[in-house]
C-alpha cells in the first residue's frame, strides 16, 4: 500500500509538481479506516459499512476486472450500493465486474446509485456509438499506462472498448436516481449525495459526515478542470466552480478524486478547492464581461487567460483540458456556437476558399512551402492555419501532405493537454495515411 496521503501532502505544499499524481497501478492502498481506493484508469473507492461495502464507480471495461480483484485484496464483503459518481464510460463500463464478482460470491446485486440524468447520457452514448468511437480514438489515441493499453489496435477501440461498443453491454443501468439531493445510510455510514454540473450534467459528488471526507468524482483530478472539452458536449464551469465551493463550506478532512491521488488536511483540501473554483470562476467572469462589450470569440480566446498564480499550481497544469478551450465552452454556454465572424455564419465550402487563397499564393504547394518556412520561425498556429487551407486546396498532392504532418508533429510536441495532442496526432496521421496511397 502506498502513502497517497503523503505523495500528495508533499506536492501541494511544496508546489512542486515532483511525482505524477495520476497513476494507474491496478493497487489497492487503505486511506483511513475503512476506506481504500484502487488507483485504476479511474479510481474505484470502497467504503466498509460494517454491513457491506458502497463502491464508488466501476472503473472501466479494460480495468474493471482488475480494479475489483484488487479491492477484493482488501475486503470480501457483499457489495451492498455502487453509486456512479457520473456517466463517463470510464466510471461505469466495469460494472458488469462488479455484477460478475456479486454472481460468483453468491451475493445479491448490489443496488446501482447515480443522478437522474445518467439515464439519458447511457442512452445518447447507444444513439450516437459510431461518433464516439472516433473522437475517443482521436482525444487518447492509444495511451499506454502501467500494464496496459488504453486504445491502439489489437481487436479494440479506444479505451478498450470490445466488439464496436463504445457503451459495453453489460453496463449496469441506475436502479434508484435523484433529482437534486439526497440522503442514505448504509450500515453505520451516512452518504448525503449532491448534483452539481461541471465536466457532466449528471455528476454527483458525495458528502460523508463520519469520516469528513467528499468523494469528488471528477470534480477535482489533478489536472486543469476538463470544462472545455472541444469534442464533447457543453461543459459547466460557473455551476462546477460552485458545486466546489458547497464543498468547501463542510469543511472536509479528505478530498478523495477519482483521478489522481486522495488529499489530506483540512487547510489543504479548502486550499485546493478555493483555487480550483477561483480558476473556474476568472474564465467565466472575464469572458462574460468581454461578451458583453460586445467581443467576439477570436477576440476573448487571445484576451482571457488564468491568472499566473493559479496557472503554476501543480495540481492545475493543463495536461488533459486546458484555459483556451474552457473559454470557448464559456462563449458557447452564453453565446451559442457562432463566433462573431460574419463571413463563417454561412461559409463557403473549406475547399473553395483555400482554392482561392491557393491561387493568390501562387498555387497550393506554394502556400504549403510557405507554411514551412513560418514553422521555422516557431509560430506553428499561422503555420497550421496556411498548411491546412493548402491540404484543402489540394487534398491528393502527397508533397503537401508531408509539410502537413511535419508542421502538426511539431505542433503536437509543445502542446501540453491530452485534448490538442489527440487532435495534431489524428491530422498528422491523415496526411500519412495519404502519403501512403
């Protein structure tokens, strides 16, 4: 068992970001007494009743497995509640795990807790599988971890999921669900479980009096909040920041996330709470305030940033979401989807402008020439802009193509979240994939 409390403990207050914080070791490590987390692609906590375990999430369909053996390393127990913290098919696509594992013992099925909405999001992940198949492939893109892959190609899609399922078919549907707020007592241990929408519309995070402990979901994970999320559905960063400041006013000993490590010390988990919601809290308010001076998108995206204070913390680096994509969330939140540019309310096809400014460049290979030579001046955002509309312009030129995919493998290496390296990595292999026919 590791000492999570003191990993963590160690990095807050030195501010040092000295070990990464999001491991997935398939182990078990008790945290306090009765409670353990097994640290997984995302977390399964369990909660030792004294009548039955509450397990909070399954993990997912690749992890699920072995994230339950591992909890059963510590505790054989009936599982008597599964509560979804949300939706997200790597909190719930191990549940059939849970359900095999209470079939084998002889158990009863455990009751499956979660919010009203996670209903509608199971069955918007059946209506739309084929989408989200692919801009999951895109956003991790085969992530190797601690003995296992996450995405690639050997017989499965991204995150593992089996048989073109991006929702498996064993997840265990919600069997009691609440609307706003609710209260349940499990053996000795009280649960009073809250909404809030921030990364999901379903999100629950949980207050447990006993131990003064908040089980955050992926409401706090270490990284940057994922509030900008730009191939997913509209994230809610005003209503999460608030949802962390609820938690702040029970004043909790122990933040325990389902990403990344427990946290420990009343004054630190306020600290990383406060700063969190604060981060989340500037974006909205600065870019509300341009919006209603009348800016457009292009304009606030390259006007509002976090403040530097919060940006160095280490626990807010944008290693998976990052500032720029919250504030279009923001904009497309109060806003909606156009961006104050006339000319893209009804644009021409792609192809035809690029065609133009191929023309006025003297023709497409010379646009991508350009595009190269701009790259090595190091501003690779003009440089993707000029190579894009030369690729648009000229789709099957294979010259072309490979100033492409240099100008996006570069692009990619400085990038630092997970979501704009799954994107240059999917241009990039576009271009390979054309270099090649």
């Amino acid at each position: 068992m590791s000492d999570l409390l003191g990993i963590s403990e160690k990095i807050i207050d030195s501010g040092v970001l000295s070990e990464m914080p999001n491991r997935v070791t398939q182990e078990l490590s008790e945290v306090g007494e009765g409670l353990a987390v097994v640290e997984s692609f995302s977390h399964i906590w369990g909660v030792d009743t004294g009548d039955g375990l509450v397990l909070f999430d399954a993990s997912g369909v690749l992890t699920g497995v072995e994230a339950m053996e591992a909890m059963r390393s510590w505790r054989t127990d009936r599982v008597d509640t599964l509560v979804y913290t949300h939706g997200h098919v790597d909190h719930v696509g191990g549940s059939g795990a849970v359900l095999a594992d209470a079939d084998r013992r002889g158990y009863r099925r455990p009751t499956v807790v979660a919010h009203e909405a996670v209903h509608a999001r199971l069955d918007r992940y059946r209506r739309t599988n084929g989408w989200n198949l692919s801009i999951n492939a895109r956003q991790f893109g085969g992530i190797r971890t601690a003995g296992m892959s996450i995405g690639g190609n050997s017989g499965s899609n991204n995150l593992g999921m089996p048989n073109g399922r991006f929702l498996p078919e064993d997840v265990a549907t919600p069997d009691i669900t609440y609307s706003d707020a609710v209260s349940m007592r499990v053996g000795d241990v009280e649960m009073e479980l809250h909404h809030a929408r921030g990364e999901t519309d379903d999100h629950t995070w949980t207050w447990l009096p006993g131990r003064k402990a908040v089980l955050v979901g992926d409401l706090f994970m270490w990284n940057f909040p994922n509030a900008g999320n730009p191939q997913k559905v509209q994230r809610h960063p005003g209503e999460w920041a608030h949802a962390l400041r609820e938690m702040m006013a029970r004043r909790p000993e122990y933040l325990l996330p389902a990403h990344g490590l427990p946290i420990g010390g009343a004054d630190r988990v306020e600290t990383v709470l406060d700063n969190t919601a604060t981060a989340l809290e500037h974006l909205v308010e600065s870019t509300v305030a341009l919006m209603n001076q009348g800016a457009d998108l292009d304009t606030i995206i390259h006007t509002v940033s976090v403040p530097a204070h919060l940006a160095e913390l280490p626990y807010l680096q944008p290693f998976y979401d990052e500032p720029e994509f919250v504030v279009r969330n923001i904009w497309r939140l109060y806003g909606g989807w156009w961006d104050g540019d006339p000319s893209s309310l009804k644009p021409s096809p792609r192809a035809l402008v690029a065609g133009e400014i191929a023309d006025l460049a003297g023709g497409a290979r010379a646009l991508a020439q350009r595009a190269a030579e701009v790259a090595d001046t190091g501003d690779l955002s003009l440089a993707c802009h000029l190579v894009e509309m030369a690729a648009n312009a000229s789709p099957e030129d294979r010259g072309i193509h490979e100033i492409r995919a240099d100008v996006y493998t570069r692009r990619r290496k400085e990038a630092t979240s997970l979501m704009a390296r799954g994107v240059y990595r999917g241009a990039i292999r576009e271009s390979q994939a054309a270099i090649e026919e």
